[in-house]
C-alpha cells in the first residue's frame, strides 16, 4: 500500500532566505517555502525551477543507490 504524500507549501516575505526552500514541517513532511520577496527573480526563473524535478530525483537517487551500496557491503563483511 502507498503512503500518501502530502507537500507543505508555504509563502513568505524574508531578506535572510533564499527564492526557494525545500525543507520540512513538524510532522518531518515535505515542506516547500516560497520567498516572495524575490518575485522577479521568481518569475523570471520559473520554468528552469518548474523542470528541476526530474534532474533533482537522478541526484537524490545516485546518492541513496550509493548508499544502500555500502550498507549493503557492509552487511555482506559482517
């Protein structure tokens, strides 16, 4: 059975963050904040920052195929 995932977004107005922030909330969700304060760049940059998904996971999975690639030997010299 697949878990439901639920992404948090969030809108805020801040000179100390960056454009985008992907983080996560108390219940250690997704959670994504958006700085309006940073509105043209935003915009000018929305459909490079709408296409970063794809590209975003192949990273996050060569980092976690790596991963279980240790744990994995490590189990096996155990």
């Amino acid at each position: 059975m697949e878990q439901e995932t639920n992404v948090e977004f969030r809108m805020v107005d801040d000179d100390e963050l960056p454009p985008v922030v992907i983080t996560h909330n108390d219940d250690d969700q997704v959670k994504v904040v958006v700085n309006i304060r940073h509105k043209i760049w935003l915009s000018l940059h929305r459909k490079t920052i709408a296409g970063v998904a794809e590209p975003l996971f192949g990273k996050l999975d060569v980092i976690l195929t790596g991963m279980l690639r240790e744990q994995r030997r490590d189990e096996l010299y155990e």
